[in-house]
C-alpha cells in the first residue's frame, strides 16, 4: 500500500464527516429561520444526507464505478482499496451521526 492511499482514506473519513455534521447544522438554520424546531431539522436532515456524505467522500459515483471496472481487469489490491474508501466514509458517517445524536441529545438515526 503506498502513502497516497492512507492520505485518501483519512480525507475520505473527514469529507463524510464533515457533509454531515455541516449539512445538518446549517441546514437546521433554515428550520430556526421558519419557526420550526431546529434538533428535529438536525435529526432529520442527518438521516437524509447519509447516502450523500459517502457519494461526495468517494468522489461521486461515476469515479467508484469506473474503479471497480479497472480492478475487475487488473490486480484485486485496487479493489480492497476502493472497498476501504467506503468502508472509511461509512464511519466518517457514523461519527457524524453519532456527534449530532450527542449534541441534540436524541437518537438519530
């Protein structure tokens, strides 16, 4: 495994992390703006970015796609790589999701 990989794996965490932890927090000020409890729009909008946090961690969909095509006809080391990417931006969704469930003191999800 080279260093480039490592680097990867751990923007991949904190790219998923941050789509979560940002998206629910900003996006419940729209929420507070209308009158509307800002934890549930946190709870809610956490739940919902989900999906989109490990899409925007791995790069979009397309690059995944095409990475798992390369793999499939090359070594299988680029596709354990592929396959820790995503397992790296599921925790950074999970730690996002757990840091909001602590903060809004619910559970989110």
């Amino acid at each position: 495994m080279e260093e480039r990989f490592f680097v990867s794996f751990i923007q991949c965490f904190f790219i998923a992390f941050g789509v979560i932890v940002g998206g629910s927090v900003i996006g419940s000020i729209g929420s507070f703006a209308t009158g509307e409890p800002p934890f549930n729009a946190i709870s809610e909008i956490a739940r919902k970015l989900r999906i989109w946090a490990i899409v925007s961690a791995i790069g979009g969909t397309f690059d995944a796609i095409a990475n798992f095509e390369k793999a499939l006809d090359g070594p299988s080391v680029d596709m354990v790589k592929q396959i820790l990417l995503i397992i790296s931006a599921m925790g950074g969704v999970k730690a996002g999701m757990l840091l909001m469930s602590w903060i809004i003191q619910e559970d989110v999800g």
